[in-house]
C-alpha cells in the first residue's frame, strides 16, 4: 500500500478551493486513504499549522476547523505521527531544512519505510532531494 506523508500545503489544498490543479492533484489521496487503499501519514505539527492558517488566513471558525480534523483523522487510511527522532531532527535542521515543521515532515518520511513526501513547497522539496527523501511524483 502507498504510504504518503502529507505536508501542511496538501491537507489545505483539499479543503480549500485557493489552488484547482493542486486540489485536484491530491483528491485522490484522501479518496483512497477513506478506501483503505492509501495510508496518509500527517505529522501532528501539520494539524496545528492546518488549524493556524485556517484560522488566521481564511478565517474559518475554529468548531469547522475541529470539525474538519476529526473528520480527517477519522478516515481508515489516515494514522497521525506524533513521535520523532530528534536525534535525526537535529543533523538536518536548521542546516539543511530552514523551517522547523518541514524539518519534521522530513524526519517523519525517513521513518516510514517505503513513504514519499506531498508537498506543493519547491524550496522544501529542494532540500528534501538534497537529503535523499522521497518525493511523491505529481
């Protein structure tokens, strides 16, 4: 089964309509992970970025937003990562990923074996080809 960790980007995209193409991109995703046929990996960092930018952004009432997490994180195909090295968090940020959350995201992906990184970030996806992380193929 395809595993998938999500960037922050992603999960907004899908609830938002402020990209077409990119939200028409990662549809299936979450279409299949409600099949049980593809696992999404979102770090708990992403939800707390999600819930910031959807607040403070596009102003989203925070009881929609929590609504919009529970419903996410209840489909069959979604596991929420909460734990990291960071041992491993600290050999790559700040040097070679600048943002602290990209930098879990980062370490999250390592920790999966088999998993890709969806991200719509070309400066985080940059760094994450530097370090040899798999990028999901758009």
């Amino acid at each position: 089964m395809k595993s998938i960790v999500i960037d922050t980007n992603v999960l907004i995209s899908f609830v938002t309509s402020r990209n077409g193409d990119q939200q028409a991109l990662v549809t299936p995703f979450f279409e299949e992970a409600a099949k049980s046929r593809c696992r999404i990996i979102c770090p708990g960092n992403v939800l707390a970025e999600f819930a910031y930018v959807m607040n403070r952004i596009y102003t989203v009432p925070l009881a929609e937003i929590a609504a919009i997490i529970k419903s996410f994180i209840a489909l069959p195909g979604v596991t929420v990562v909460g734990d990291i090295s960071y041992d491993h968090l600290f050999q790559i940020w700040p040097g070679v990923i600048t943002e602290y959350g990209d930098a879990v995201v980062a370490v999250t992906a390592k920790s999966v074996k088999g998993s890709a990184i969806a991200t719509f970030d070309r400066k985080m996806a940059a760094a994450l080809e530097r370090l040899n992380v798999p990028l999901h193929a758009w």
